[in-house]
C-alpha cells in the first residue's frame, strides 16, 4: 500500500495530526488563515468554518476542527492540514517532528 495517504505521516499506527493532537491545540496560532486554506480546499465546509470560527480562543477553535472536520477527513484531508500548517506554522511542525 506504498503512496497511500496519510502512510507517510504515520507515528505509531496514528496519524501524525493525531499523536500531535494536544500540542497542536495548546500551540498553533494562526487558526484563522488554517480555517480559510482548509475552506479553500475543501476540507472544511462553510458552515463548519463558521462554527469553529465561533469560538473565543484559538484553543477552542482548533479542538472543535479536530472534533468535527479533522475526525471526518480521513487521512487525505490529515495530510492536507499538516501540509497547510507546515506552510502556516513551520516552526511549531518541525519541533513537534523533532527536527
């Protein structure tokens, strides 16, 4: 199953979006522009971008997207997030990758 998403990104037979699951809510500050690359995509709806908009901290916002949108997406949608985030917040990935 070579090339299959999501294979690459695997930490422990978990995605590496959801080994990471806590210290991405704790750390990723650019939730706004994620949201509109995410809608963008099409990984997120427009009703689901305002509802996750909705919420007052980013810390909120980001565990309802992995409540809702990033628990549907399968691990094609994971990768597009991660890759998005690596753009986004380049820094904090690299960290959590332990590079």
């Amino acid at each position: 199953m070579a090339g299959a998403p999501g294979k690459k990104n695997m930490i422990k037979d978990k995605h590496f979006v959801d080994h990471h699951r806590t210290a991405l809510i704790d750390r990723v500050s650019q939730v706004e522009p994620l949201l509109d690359r995410l809608l963008e995509r099409g990984i997120i709806t427009q009703n689901a971008y305002s509802e996750v908009r909705a919420n007052r901290t980013n810390q909120k916002k980001m565990r309802e997207l992995f409540d809702g949108p990033l628990k549907a997406c399968g691990a094609k949608g994971k990768d597009i997030f991660l890759d998005i985030l690596m753009d986004l917040e380049a820094f904090l990935i690299n960290d959590l990758k332990g590079e």
